[in-house]
C-alpha cells in the first residue's frame, strides 16, 4: 500500500486493491432538496463513492459542492464534479478551497459539455483553463501548497484527483495518449464514459495496460445499464461519444418492451463480470440515470456487495 494522498474512502478501497463500486447522483433543478435525498437514500452503503454532477449536459442545476454536502449528511462519500466551462481560474480555486473545507476529499475534474447543448445556450463559456489544466492545478494545491500563481495556500486541498476518459471519441488512435496525459498531469483514478462496445474497450484498455498506465492510475470501467431500445437508439444518435453497437440495440429490440429493462440490467451485469477479471481494471463506476433505486439490485446480483471497508 502507497501513501495516501487523501485519505477518502474511495482512494482507501483502490489503495488496498479491492474492486471498486462507485455511483452517480444528479442534483436537483431547484433548491427541493427531498427527491436528491430520496436518490441518495438508495446509494447509502451500496456504493464506495458518488458522483455529484456541475451543472451535466450545461442545464442548470444545484451546486456540485452543496450537493456533496448534503450527500454527506446522508453517509455518503461525494466525488464533487468541476467543469471547465462555467468557471474562471479563481472560482475554480475558491471552490476547490471550500469543498476541501467542507469535508470533500474527492474531486472529478471535466471540460463540461458544450452550453449550446443545454437550457442556456447563449450562456458564455468560460473555459479560462482546460481539464488537462485543472487537473495539474488541483495537484500543484495539494502536493506543492500553492496556487497556480506559485503563492502559498494556507491549508492545502488533500483532494484524490479524478478524471473522465471517453475510450470511444474519434480519433480512436489519440485516447489513450489523451489518458497518458491526463495521468502525466497529475490525475489519480479515471471514470470512463459509458461502455457499450466492448470489443473497441478490450482493445483500449490493452493499449493502456501495455503503456503501464493502469499501474499509475486507477481505471473504473463506466457502466450504464439500458432501460430500453429506445433509449439506446437515442443515445447512440444524440449523446457525443457514445459507441453503441447495433447487435446490443437488436439484442433489446428482441424481448418485449416490459422484458427491455430486465435486458439492459443482464448486459450491464455481464459486462462488470468481465471487468473484474479484465487486466488494468480496478473497479466499476455505475451510471443508472435517473434509476438510483436500481442500484441495490444491480450490485446484490453483480456480487459487489457488502463493500470493503478499510480503516
């Protein structure tokens, strides 16, 4: 076991080597805070760590810092979000420093998808810094004590550093040069963008492990199961970077519409079978969209439950 950075609970359980399980809450569009509780309630004990998404898909939402916090209050580890888009160098630092301060140990750091996707389309990116920018900007915080301007912090964010990694955007050939200089900058563990080809991720995740990347980063396949064929045909036409191979859609057409979801969960559950075996994986990060209440079930049948836990 190395020394750790952060001390959370999710760089404990992938410091010791256990198969990491982690999931994804998305917060509110107001300030109601019941039906953020009611998602997370479904989470507690069930996952290692939970993604709380900065404003996904550029729709406005409730801060990705306020929703950690509460996510605490329910006993439950956050892995904050943070977009480049929205944000200047300053916020950004400010953020990291109040996160920290609130009890954050964990942080993702993301490009944010493009506001012309979202509900404010003439909103104004900011992108004052890149992901690759970020993430050596948290690291150059935590590991020197200082902010990007070379001044001391009072107080340095022990954060454990995380990053996405999209196996499937073109050029196929550059993503795992993109993860090599992801991790070059400093990143700790990366989620992956939902995997549904498989065949494209064995060839990726090979590359990576022939680079010796998966032995300086921690790499958590990304899982999300299908609620239906219609849902996987959406998302294959209108989601950026998603590779979703026709026989999985036909496999879906082929039961009946009540049996789809059942079909999607059987998929998902033989896809994290085949991770835990699979080399350079060292866990699962769940993205059931809007289907927390699914999570209980998915890990009881995938065999992750109980969760480790390490002191």
């Amino acid at each position: 076991m190395s020394e750790l950075k952060s001390g959370s609970n999710l760089e404990k359980i992938l410091n010791a080597g256990h198969f990491a399980f982690t999931g994804e809450c998305g917060p509110p569009k107001g300030a109601n805070v019941d039906h953020l509780n009611e998602k997370l309630s479904h989470l507690v004990g069930v996952v290692d760590a939970v993604n709380m998404t900065d404003n996904q898909t550029a729709v406005v939402r409730m801060s990705s810092i306020a929703g950690s916090v509460l996510m605490m209050e329910k006993g439950l580890e956050p892995n904050f979000q943070m977009v480049c888009r929205d944000r200047n160098r300053l916020a950004m630092m400010s953020d990291i420093l109040g996160a920290y301060a609130m009890g954050i140990r964990n942080m993702l750091c993301l490009s944010g998808d493009h506001q012309g996707f979202g509900n404010h389309p003439e909103a104004k990116g900011v992108y004052d810094i890149d992901s690759m920018q970020l993430i050596a900007m948290v690291k150059k915080m935590r590991d020197e004590g200082k902010f990007m301007n070379g001044e001391d912090i009072d107080g340095p964010p022990k954060l454990f550093i995380g990053a996405a990694a999209n196996p499937f955007a073109d050029p196929y050939e550059y993503r795992v040069f993109r993860l090599a200089k992801k991790i070059k900058a400093g990143v700790d563990f990366v989620q992956t963008q939902c995997i549904f080809n498989m065949e494209k991720f064995r060839d990726f995740m090979k590359q990576a492990v022939d680079m010796g990347l998966h032995q300086k980063c921690y790499i958590l396949a990304g899982v999300t199961p299908m609620k239906s064929a219609g849902m996987a045909n959406f998302m294959s036409k209108f989601v950026p970077g998603m590779d979703i191979p026709e026989p999985l859609i036909k496999r879906l057409r082929g039961v009946a519409k009540k049996d789809q979801s059942e079909e999607g969960i059987k998929f998902s559950l033989e896809q994290i079978e085949e991770f835990k075996e699979m080399e350079g994986v060292a866990g699962v990060h769940l993205m059931a969209i809007e289907w927390e209440h699914r999570v209980p079930e998915i890990a009881e049948r995938a065999n992750v439950l109980p969760r480790p836990v390490v002191d």
